[in-house]
C-alpha cells in the first residue's frame, strides 16, 4: 500500500502540477513584493513590475536570473535608444515612427542571428522602445521621465523575480542538466550498440542525437546562472559536445562500412560480444577493456605484403570507426563526470580547441523577418496618426510588442491567436475586478488575497508549454486594465478603449504576419538544404572551415529541421539522409583539400580537378567516375598521406551512391 501511494505522487503528471503551482506561488509572491516596492516609491505604474514578473520568471532559478539579466540589459538600451530618437523627431510624427520602427525592426533582426537565450536582451531593447516610445511621438517632453520610471518599475520587477526564484525552494538546473545528459549518452551507447547487432538503426534515426544536444545546449547555457553549489565547466560541456557531434558522424560512417564489409563476422564475434558487453554496462569478456579487445585483434589480424583489396580497405576502416566510436564514448563518460563532480578536466589526447555548440545563422531569413515586421508596425503607425486615433499609440505600441515577441517564429500567428484567447479572458476578469471587487479594497493585504485566485491559476497554466501564451494574456492583461496603482481609480471608458486597442493591435498583427512573417516548413526546409549544398560549394573553393565547426553547425542546422518535417511535405527519410549525406561530403572535402597539400604536384592535381567539379551544382553521377578513377590510382600507392585520403575517397563513393540523384551536391 505504501509503494503504491509512493508511485502515485511520483507519476510524472502530479509531479508537474506540482512543479507548476510551485513556480506559481513564487511568481506571484515576487509579484506583490515588487507591486508593493513600487507602490512605496509612488511610481506611477507599478502595475509594470507585476508584468515584468510575469515575463522574465522561469521555472528554474538559473534561467530566472539569466532572463531576468538579459531584460534589465534590454530594458536599459531600448529606453536610451527612446530617448535619443523621440526629442529629435519632435516635429515630425510620421519620421520619428519611422526612426522607432527601424529600431525595433532591427533588434528583431538581431535576435534573429543570436538564437542563444542572449537574443531576448534583443527582443527587449525593441519591445521597450514600442511601449515607451510610441505613447511619447505626440507628447516627447514626458519621454525622458517616463523611460527613467519604466526602467525603474522594470528594475524593480526583475530583482524581486531574481531573488524569489533563487532564494525560495530554488529548483536548481544542475539536475536537469545532469539528467539530460544521461538520457544523451544513453542515446549515444544505443547507436552504436545497434550497429552491432542484427536491427541497426536507419541512417537519418542517428540525427536524433542532434535533437539531444540542441536540448542540452540550451539548459547548459544557463548554467552559470545557476544556484548550483557546483560550478559546471564551460570548457568540459564544449568538448563533450564536440566529443557527441563527431560521434554522430562516426556512427553513420560505421553505419555505411559494416554494409559494404562483413568486418565482424565469423571469427570476429568475440570482439562485438565484449564490445556489446561494455557499451551494456556488463563486464567485457575475460575482464578485458575494449583497448585491450582492439589490441588483441589486431594481434590476431594476419599481416599481408599483398595489394591490398577493397574489402580489405573496408575491413580496417569500419573496425578504425568503431574503434573511434568506442574512445569518444569513453571520453565523454569522463567529461560527464567531470561535470557532475565540478573535478579538474581529465587529461585527453587531443590538444584542439574545442568549438562547442555552433549556431546557424541565416542573414537573409532574419532580414526577411525584420522587413515584415517593419512593414506591419509602420502601416499601423500611418493608420494611427492619419486617423488621428486617440488610443493609437497605444495600440501600436502593442503591435511593435507582437512583432518582437513572436517574431522568431515560422508560423507566429496560432500563437498570437492564443494570446488573444487569453485577452478575452483577461479583458472579463480585469472588468470584473475593476468595477466589482477592487472599488471594496481598502488594504494591501486583502488586495493581494483577491488577486491570489486568479494569479495562481493563471501562473500555473504559464508553465506549461501548451497555454504559455494563453496564460500570459491574462498575467499581462490584468493589471494594465484593472489600473494597479496607488489609488483606485476605475474609469470604464479607459478600459474598454484600451481593450479595444489590445484586440485591434493583435488582430492586425494576426493578418499581417500571417502574410508577411509566415515562412512555410518546406520552404525552410529548402532555405536550410540550399545553404548546406552552398557552404559545400564554399569548402570545396579552399574557404577555411575548421571540421569541427562545420559538424557543429549541422547538427544545429539538424535540430532545426527535425521538428519543421512533421509540417511539411517532405519525405523524413530523404531529407535526413541528404543532412548526413552533406556532411559527410564537407568532411570529406576538406580532408580532400588536407591532401592536396601534402602531395606531390602530379599527385595532386587529380584531387584538384574533383575538388573543382564541387565548385558547381554537379550530380552524383558526374563525380562518382572520377572518385572512382582517383581511389583506384591511390590504393596501388602506399604511404603515410594515402590512408586518410582514402578513406575520403571511399566515404564520398558511398554516400554519392545513397544521395538522391534528383539532388545536386
């Protein structure tokens, strides 16, 4: 009985409604002691640090804290930037729109490039400048005072989230950290113990560790931030992602070999038996290490003074992968101790600076993104001031806050959507509260009880992912309506005009970036593949591209397929064999290009006239000849520059033999 009633308040749904009402009741503690501070210093909207709560709060205390820096810093250069547009525009209303709007634009731009958790200082500098700004375009001798109270409401906000987040039953991202981790190199032994076995996985299936490492890179990021009594490694997080990254290749080119030799057959089993062994976690037969079961077999392995064959070649290669596959796996269970116990980097064989994660960046896509959004906020400028509408800049300001808020997604208008269903919400509730129950409140504490029901509810649903957005139109919606300030001053007009402006603004932004911003799953699928194909093109011209970066930023330009495929009309098979096909064929080339170098003039030029047949939109069936004309040449040669440009060879035969011939390289 007692086992039972354990499981049940261990299953994972309980623990999240948990976790959520939580994170609610910190929230919302955080938030009525910042209302309460501001109302203190007489500000004139503390209503502004309840949002802000609202806003930058997580459910951890490293991504609270990070957050919450990332806002101030935002805050600070959005409000400045205000500042020193508005008074210098004065007397043009229609320029100095066109000036804030080219400055929210662009900071949307900006984050569109950094799509680390940095970008949101980004978000914020423009966001700030729609709210402060726009309000100020016919009123700029107010703007330096209302962007120094802002910045001070926002302050205020930010550190009472800060310290409720860290201090109070801190949920402490370490753990997540440690746990995703596991589940990661979980995921990494499976791959490759599947390649021993008779079921290997499907050549696009070893991209999920892209997936794995995007997720670990994005907890890891906030781990500075953290609470942790144990500092995690910057360094150690780079090379064991690095370590994974290569691990993905090596493991779809162990894949490819094992199909072309029967490497472990026969009396080979032994070797994948105790291999199988350890990657399981069970002893290796007899006691043995897998270096010692590598050296044994190349000990059994019979030496040859004959040319060597193909599958020879093949053989020795697909047992130096696993070989390679088994010492990255090793490597990264002592990085991930490290990272665990905070000990001093074990010493490694390699000397290379590692590169970590590597994000893509797309400056037309983000240039795209930005002319959109300009487009819609400076048509709602000219329709707010020609129109000589009175709640105008309110409207627009919220507009600007659409743009930056939900710019950076494919589809940002179902998101919308779902903030407006919560304005719907949050507009009834905000009446109710304005002209019913606040007009009785006459103390602070009973105004935090009233407010508790709702807040609670609403932070809860906050958390979780699938009415984030739903949830924050209530959060955001009450206390501008309900007009939290000093004293109760409920004026019905102002707040149906100010309903009305919040459902124009978001209406509008629905329609126009459903136009304008809305980029197609297949589209930005092609957009991705078109730039894997270009930077091939760009290696093989001799453009410098360390192998390391250039797998790092597939595995990123991977995770950002993975999740669009289910949304368009792409066959999942093919475009995953074409990511792995793409980088393998960089990897190859660069190591084509390492060669050259190394040989011989009259050795050389052959590797030259293929490399320049990469240059241009060639089929696989064009390059397959000549590939196969050079490797034949390079396997009668024997010397110390021959072995890894043969295996190059080999590595772009197979995988111009797997690509689709519909596709040019």
């Amino acid at each position: 009985m007692l086992n039972s009633c354990r499981n049940i308040f261990a299953s994972a749904p309980l623990v999240a409604d948990m976790n959520a009402l939580i994170y609610s009741a910190k929230s919302f503690t955080a938030a009525m002691l910042a209302y309460y501070f501001a109302l203190s210093l007489g500000l004139n909207n503390p209503s502004w640090s309840i949002i802000t709560v609202y806003i930058v709060s997580q459910s951890s205390a490293g991504a609270s804290l990070s957050r919450c820096v990332y806002r101030l810093a935002g805050t600070l250069a959005g409000a400045a930037m205000t500042v020193a547009i508005v008074p210098n525009f004065v007397n043009d209303p229609v320029i100095c729109s066109l000036v804030l709007t080219g400055w929210i634009t662009g900071c949307l731009y900006l984050s569109q490039l950094d799509r680390t958790p940095r970008a949101y200082a980004f978000v914020l500098a423009g966001y700030t400048a729609s709210l402060i700004g726009f309000p100020a375009v016919f009123e700029p001798g107010t703007i330096f005072d209302t962007a120094i109270i802002r910045v001070q409401e926002i302050t205020i906000g930010v550190v009472c989230a800060s310290l409720i987040h860290r201090y109070i039953m801190p949920e402490r991202l370490s753990g997540l950290f440690n746990s995703k981790l596991d589940a990661t190199l979980k995921l990494a032994r499976h791959m490759v113990t599947s390649l021993l076995t008779d079921a290997p996985l499907e050549r696009g299936e070893y991209l999920k560790l892209a997936e794995a490492l995007q997720a670990l890179e994005g907890v890891g990021h906030h781990l500075p931030y953290d609470a942790s009594l144990i500092k995690s490694s910057r360094r150690a997080r780079w090379l064991i992602h690095d370590r994974l990254a290569r691990l993905l290749v090596v493991c779809s080119q162990l894949h490819d070999s094992l199909r072309e030799a029967e490497t472990f057959a026969g009396q080979n089993t032994w070797l994948v038996e105790g291999i199988t062994q350890w990657l399981s976690g069970e002893h290796t037969s007899g006691g043995q290490t897998p270096q010692c079961l590598f050296e044994r077999y190349f000990a059994l392995s019979p030496s040859s003074t004959r040319p060597l064959s193909m599958k020879d070649v093949m053989q020795a290669k697909s047992i130096k992968e696993l070989q390679e596959a088994v010492r990255l796996l090793q490597q990264c269970d002592l990085l991930a101790e490290t990272l665990r116990s905070g000990k001093p980097l074990p010493p490694l064989d390699e000397g290379k600076t590692p590169q970590g994660y590597v994000y893509h960046k797309d400056h037309l896509a983000a240039a795209r993104a930005a002319l959109g959004a300009f487009v819609i906020i400076f048509t709602g400028c000219l329709i707010w001031i020609y129109s000589a509408w009175s709640d105008g800049a309110v409207a627009v300001s919220i507009l600007g806050v659409c743009c930056t808020l939900f710019g950076n997604f494919d589809t940002p208008a179902p998101h919308i959507v779902k903030y407006i269903v919560g304005s719907v919400y949050g507009v009834a509730i905000s009446l109710g509260y304005s002209f019913v129950i606040l007009p009785q409140v006459t103390e602070f504490t009973v105004l935090v009880a009233v407010l508790a029901p709702i807040y609670l509810l609403a932070g809860s649903l906050q958390v979780r992912p699938a009415t984030t957005f739903m949830a924050m139109g209530i959060t955001l919606t009450l206390p501008i309506l309900s007009e939290l300030g000093a004293h109760y001053s409920g004026h019905f007009s102002v707040a149906i005009n100010t309903a009305i402006a919040l459902f124009a603004a978001t209406g509008f932004a629905v329609i126009g970036m459903t136009f304008l911003q809305t980029v197609e799953a297949g589209r930005a699928i092609n957009r991705l593949l078109y730039r894997c194909r270009r930077d091939i093109r760009h290696r093989a011209m001799g453009l410098p591209w360390h192998d390391v970066r250039w797998t790092n930023v597939m595995i990123d330009r991977t995770a950002l397929l993975l999740p669009r495929l289910h949304r368009s009309h792409h066959s999942r098979e093919q475009v995953l064999n074409r990511v792995i096909n793409y980088l393998r064929i960089g990897l190859a080339i660069s190591q084509l290009q390492r060669s050259q170098k190394k040989l011989p003039r009259e050795m050389a030029l052959p590797i030259k006239a293929l490399l320049s047949r990469f240059t241009g939109n060639t089929e696989p069936d064009v390059l397959l000849p000549h590939i196969e004309a050079l490797l034949f040449a390079q396997m009668r040669i024997t010397n110390s520059h021959t072995a890894a440009l043969i295996a190059s060879l080999i590595d772009l035969r197979t995988v111009l033999n797997i690509t689709d011939r519909k596709a040019d390289i």
